[in-house]
C-alpha cells in the first residue's frame, strides 16, 4: 500500500515536474506524477520515475572516502572535515582564497543548492566558473537583443496560430511542451520543425526543415529576406519600439537568396513558406540549445531573434522568441542566501575552459578543486584534458552520490543525500513558472549527509558558523522573502505543493525592453564592440576551416539521452550502457556502414567506440552520440568535443565538432 506523498523533481529538465512519491516502510517505492500540478499534471518522464533506483541503489556512496596510495579507503565524518578544513585553511593563509576552484554545472535545481556560494563567499572568495555549457550563448544573445531571455506561459500557445520548433528535441527533452503541442495542432495551429534530425517532433509536424548545423542563421536571414520583398515585416514594432533594423537590412542586401540557401542546404521556397508563417502570425517560436552550441552560436540566436521581431511577434500573445525564462529564478532572493559582499578576492574560468585554465594558473596556482552537483569528467568538452587538469591538482573533493569519473579521480568523496532526503523548493528557469515544493521524505543510507550539513560543518572549523546558523525552512524563507507583497510564502506553498511565481505570461508586452536604449535592439548597444548581427559560421567548417574538413567530413552531435538525465542514469541502466553512433544515410553509404557495425568515431581530440545505428532523413554528413555516457560503458562523447567558447564568450562550442569515422573490430 503505502504512503503518497507530494514531491518534486529535482533534476535539470525544462519540465520542473510535480511528483507523487509512494514511501513505505520508510523507503521510497515508486515515483508518479502530481495529477494537481497545473502544467505536468501527473504525467513525468521514465528519468522522473528513476529517481527511486537513484535513491535506492546500493551503489551509492555512504562512508566519506579518502584516496591513499591510489586506493579509497573509508574515513570518519570528523577525519575528513577536519582534513579538508585545515588544508582550505593553509591555501588560503599560503595562497589567498582564490587558490580554491569551485567547479559546478546545476544537476539539483533546488533553490538551497545555491548555499554552496554562500559557503565559497564566506570564505574569502574562489576562483569561480562563468558561462554554461547548456545555454551560455543563447542567453547572453537574448540579453543584448531583449535585455534579458524570457518566454511566454505555456498555456499561451493556445493564441498562435503558427508554432515553429527550433532546435529543440521537444518530445525527449521537453515532454509537457510535446502535449501542449500535440493539443495547440489539434486545436488548428500548425507545427514546423527545423531541425538537422528527423526527430520524434518532426514526425507529428506538418512542415519539417532539414538545416545543415550551425547555419540556421542563413535560414533566418533567408525568411527575412522574403518577408521585406513580401512587405510582411512589422514596420510599426521596428519604427517604434526598436533600434538598428537598418542594419539588418544593410546585412540582407549583401547577400542572395541563392547564397543563403546553398549555406544553409535549404530550398528557397521554403524560406518564402516561412515568410508566410512569420509574417501571418502569431507565430511562437520554441528555440531549443541545438543551434547555439556553436562557435557562431550567439549571432545564430540573435538572427532567429531578429526574424521574430521584425515578423512582430515580439510581445504579443501567442508569439515570442522563448528560449530561457529568467523571470523564474530572479524571482527568489538569491543574494540574500549567497552573500556575493562577503568575498574579498575573485577569478573567473568560463566554464569551457575550466581544464585548461587550472592547468595553467600560477597567480595563485590553484591548489584544490571542490566539485558540487556536477561530473566534469563526463559533460565538460575535451575530456582528455579536463582529466589531466583534475589529476593535476593536490587536493579534490567532490561531493556525489555515486562514484562517477569525476568522483574516481578525488582525493576525498564526501558522500550526499538525494532529493528525497533533504527539503527543498524545485524551479527551472527554462520553461513554466511553477515552483514546486518538497519535505524531506526519508532517511538517508550510511553516512550520508546533506550538501548543507557539509557546508556548516566546515564553515564551523573556519571560524565563520554564525553565517549557517540556520535551519533549512529559515533558509528557504530567507529566498521567498521579496515574494511575501505577492501573498507567496513558505507554509502557504507547503499546503498547496506549487505556487506560480510572478512572472509575465506574455512578456515584453509593454513593448518596454530591458536594454539600454529600452528598445528592442536588432544591433546591440551593450558593449564596446559593434553589436551588429552578422554573417558566421561554424568554427570547424569548409568556410573557416576547408582543410580539417577533408580530414574531418562529418559534424558530430552530442544530444541530450532519451533515457538519462546526462550521467545521471547509465550505471542504473544496463541497455544505455554502451554507445550508439547515430549516423546519417549517406555517411552509412560512404563508409559501407550496416546497422551494429562496430565503429571508431575520432578527431584530433580522442576516439569513441560505439555500435552504428542509421538515422533516417537525417541531414547529410551527420554523426550523433548522445552525450553522459561514463568511461567504464565506452566513454563520453566529449572525448570528442572542442573546449573553444562560443562568440559572445559565454556557451559552448559542444555541437560545432568534426570527426570521421571507420569500421574497428
Ligand atoms: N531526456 C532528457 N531530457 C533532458 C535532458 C537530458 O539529459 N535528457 N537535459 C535537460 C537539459 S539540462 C537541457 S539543457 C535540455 C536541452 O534540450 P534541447 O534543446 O532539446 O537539447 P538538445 O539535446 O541539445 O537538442 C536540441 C535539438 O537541436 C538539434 N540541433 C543540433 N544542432 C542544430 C542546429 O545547428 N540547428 C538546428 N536547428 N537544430 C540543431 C538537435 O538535433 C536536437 O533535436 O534538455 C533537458 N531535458
Ligand atoms: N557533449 C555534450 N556535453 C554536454 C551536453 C551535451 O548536450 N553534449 N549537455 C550540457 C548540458 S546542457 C548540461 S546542463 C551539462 C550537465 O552537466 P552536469 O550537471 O555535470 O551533469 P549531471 O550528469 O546532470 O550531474 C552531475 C552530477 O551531480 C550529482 N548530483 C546530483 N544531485 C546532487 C546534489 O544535490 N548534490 C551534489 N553535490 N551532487 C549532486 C549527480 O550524482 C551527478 O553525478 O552537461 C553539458 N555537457
Ligand atoms: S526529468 Fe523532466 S520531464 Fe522527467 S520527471 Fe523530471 S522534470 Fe519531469
Ligand atoms: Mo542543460
């Protein structure tokens, strides 16, 4: 039978699922769907239900380890904090603080993960990790274009007539969005898809446009072109409420349809179907993170923005260019629980670089790494290097619940509580406003202790404890604490389970934009540099790079797995343990590739193992192997993947990657 109780999915997922936990015998035994969450309403992904075996599993790590002659070996509590403690002291004395790297990506979307700065802050301030692999690029565009990246509420899309997906592998990644879809197309709205995969979206589409990665920019500036020659544009919107369409314009005139087309590997009829599209709206537009993974990756989300601006499907009910919504998270006072003014010294690695900036650092070298709620070894790009940075360095600790390929170069494990174990409120700033809340559920196996514990425990031997001096429900209602004028507070969402946040439904609709000027901005004035959309293209590409082309011909996709959340479920899972390489027909003909064949995907950077599988309508000359996969199953596929940032110095280069490919036995 059982005890259901209410819960919420901690994972990094657009969705931010509400949950409905059974316990028994104080274990959790099955994880389903809150009926009542207004936009999940009961339904969650086979990751969500997985959350179980991630509690459960008795791989997890109970006991902290300490790494001696190469080899783990149990410790105490009190041994190891008192270790660790003692050598942040002496860095910091030998050093300065900033001696210390604190590597993280957001594998928990708890709003008290955030203490970890808190602690970092109080401690005099470390080196830092900027940017984000996932999203930095796309984000960074949509602030210089909006001031900031915001999308509409789910339900909106019931007031556009058109949808257009890209770049988004919605049926996977974003499950809610897929029924919202499905229930918009049946209610007259039609669906388009562009996309370099025939994807499981594609498939219910009425329009699927195959792109040739990195070059959607070329299919936006395509549209465009057609909308001005149709007269389609909304000159209202670009006269009033924007600055620097001239531009744009200056930008259109300088190249054919002809060239946008071959650049592109697009038809020019379908640049003038999707003048139709924009230009007859409202149009939504879903971006995913598919086309800003590249090294032009910024200017791609800057154009594709510029077409839904001057389409005038900025601001209007059933419209907008959703990408990120950061109204979710700046709803929280997240100052207040991590004490940016407490620090004294600062340094940044973008998180792209992060390897090859440990190893280079000398002013202070970096002496520890401390890693919170990620597996660099695993997501970050270049894996070679990111193991040779960590094998590097004197002390790392990382706090984890299982022995992943970061944990397994530490020199300490501090083992941590899962989701269930611990009371929190779950948001994303990605996708609806909705944040969700969770009591701890049960106890924890071992020794396992909460990130918080561990963060008190050491501020204590440092001599600032006053500063967690807190309990959880006093920490949580110091980052609900601007939402109290709102009616929002923290018994109020313990009754109700979720609570929308005051975020706009249609934002932008006061056509009063967060950038300088205060209008939407088609050439940026945000920085020094000329802030005008451009003509670019990929990194590793025939126009910036024909001789590795030849060496190189295929481009290499890393997308999001079906089944896991990253790495967080290949070990619990024994089909995703190997690798599948996903290729293209063509590549299939080219190499004399049948489905199964044993091949060696590699570049300059590493090699990857894996069995072929044959993508049906995929663009030409493509490779995809999901990405999360653990070096005992066969490896990540950033083995692969390039460490370079993208233009605007904030998102990854993840997708922007050359390979080839041969039979090995
Ligand atoms: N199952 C599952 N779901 C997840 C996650 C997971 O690990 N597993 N992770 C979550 C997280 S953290 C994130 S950030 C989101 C990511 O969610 P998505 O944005 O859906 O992530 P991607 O896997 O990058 O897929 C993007 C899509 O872009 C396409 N694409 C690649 N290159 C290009 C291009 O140049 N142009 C165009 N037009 N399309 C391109 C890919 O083929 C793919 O269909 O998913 C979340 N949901
Ligand atoms: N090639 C390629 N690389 C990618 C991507 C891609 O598409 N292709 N996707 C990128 C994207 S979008 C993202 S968001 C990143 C994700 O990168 P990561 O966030 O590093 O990946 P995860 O596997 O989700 O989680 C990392 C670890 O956090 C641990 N963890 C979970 N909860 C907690 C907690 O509460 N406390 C602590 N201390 N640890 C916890 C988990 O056990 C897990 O081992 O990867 C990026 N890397
Ligand atoms: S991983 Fe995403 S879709 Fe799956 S249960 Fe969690 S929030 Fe929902
Ligand atoms: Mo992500």
């Amino acid at each position: 039978m059982g005890n259901i109780v209410k819960s919420a999915c901690p994972l990094n997922c657009w969705d931010s699922c509400g949950f409905n936990v059974t316990i028994e015998d104080g274990n959790i035994k099955r994880v389903e769907g809150d009926p009542h969450h207004p936009i999940t309403k009961g339904k969650i992904c086979g990751r969500g239900r997985m959350l179980e075996a991630r509690t459960n599993s008795d791989q997890r790590i109970t006991h902290p380890l300490k790494k001696v002659d190469g080899e783990f070996h149990p410790i105490s509590w009190k041994q190891a904090l008192d270790e660790i403690a003692e050598k942040l002291s002496e860095i910091k004395k030998a050093y300065g603080p900033t001696a210390v790297f604190h590597s993280h990506d957001y594998a928990n979307s708890g709003l008290l993960v955030n203490l970890d700065k808190r602690f970092f802050n109080n401690y005099g301030g470390v080196t830092e990790v900027i940017g984000s692999l996932c999203w930095g690029s796309g984000i960074e565009a949509q602030k210089w274009d909006f001031g900031d990246s915001y999308s509409h509420a789910p339900e909106d899309i019931f007031n556009s007539k058109h949808i257009v997906i890209w770049g988004r592998n919605v049926a996977r990644t974003n499950m809610h969005l897929y029924e919202y879809l499905q229930k918009a197309k049946a209610a007259g709205a039609t669906l388009t898809v562009i996309d370099p995969i025939y994807n499981a979206t594609a498939k219910i589409a009425d329009r699927y446009i195959s792109v040739k990665p990195g070059m959607d920019s070329f299919l936006a500036l395509g549209i465009m072109k057609e909308i001005l020659r149709l007269q389609l544009e909304d000159r209202l919107f670009i006269k009033n409420y924007s600055v620097g369409f001239e531009d744009v314009e200056d930008l259109l005139a300088s190249i054919s349809l002809e060239e946008l087309s071959q650049f592109a590997e697009v038809p020019i009829e379908v640049f003038t179907d999707l003048a139709k599209i924009y230009g007859n709206g409202p149009t939504m537009t879903y971006l995913g993170l598919g086309m800003q993974r590249y090294e032009n990756g910024g200017n791609t989300i800057r154009t594709i923005d510029a077409l839904i601006a001057m389409s005038g499907n900025v601001g209007v009910p059933g419209g907008g260019a959703n990408y990120g919504n950061l109204q979710v998270g700046q709803s929280f006072n997240i100052e207040s629980l991590t004490m940016p003014h407490r620090r004294q010294e600062s340094r940044q690695f973008t998180m792209m670089k992060q390897a090859e900036e440990v190893l280079k650092a000398n002013e202070p070298p970096i002496k520890m790494i401390v890693v919170t709620c990620g597996n660099p070894l695993t997501q970050v790009p270049d894996t070679n290097l990111v193991k040779q940075a960590f094998e590097s360095v004197e002390t790392v600790v990382v706090l984890e619940q299982y022995m992943t390929d970061t944990a397994a170069v530490a020199d300490y494990i501090l083992p941590v509580k899962t989701s269930f174990e611990v009371e929190d409120i779950y948001y994303a700033s990605m996708y609806h406003g909705y944040m969700n809340y969770s009591a701890a559920l049960v106890e924890a196996p071992g020794e396992a202790q909460s990130d918080l514990w561990i963060w008190t425990e050491l501020s204590k031997r440092l001599g600032f404890g006053e500063v967690f001096d807190f309990t959880r429900e006093e920490f949580l209602e110091m980052g609900l604490a601007d939402l109290n004028v709102h009616g929002i507070s923290l018994s109020k969402l313990k009754q109700e389970h979720h609570l929308l946040l005051p975020v706009k439904k249609v934002p932008w609709e006061d056509k009063v934009f967060k950038t300088p000027s205060g209008k939407y901005e088609f050439t940026a004035s945000r920085l020094d540099q000329e802030g005008k959309i451009s003509l670019s293209y990929p990194r590793e590409s025939s126009v910036n790079n024909p001789v590795l082309v030849e060496k190189y011909p295929y481009t290499l996709l890393s997308l999001h797995p079906m089944r896991s959340n990253h790495s967080q479920h290949y070990h619990l899972i024994a089909g995703l343990q190997q690798n599948r390489v996903e290729v293209s027909e063509d590549v299939a003909l080219e190499k004399n590739l049948s489905e199964n064949d044993r091949v060696r995907v590699y570049n300059d950077r590493g090699q990857v193992i894996g069995h072929v599988k044959i993508m049906k309508r995929a663009h030409p000359k493509t490779i995809n192997i999901d990405e999360g996969n653990w070096s005992q199953f066969g490896g990540t596929v950033n083995l692969l993947t390039s460490n370079e940032p993208s233009d605007n110095g904030l998102g990854s280069i993840l997708y922007d990657c050359l390979v080839n490919i041969e039979k090995w036995s």
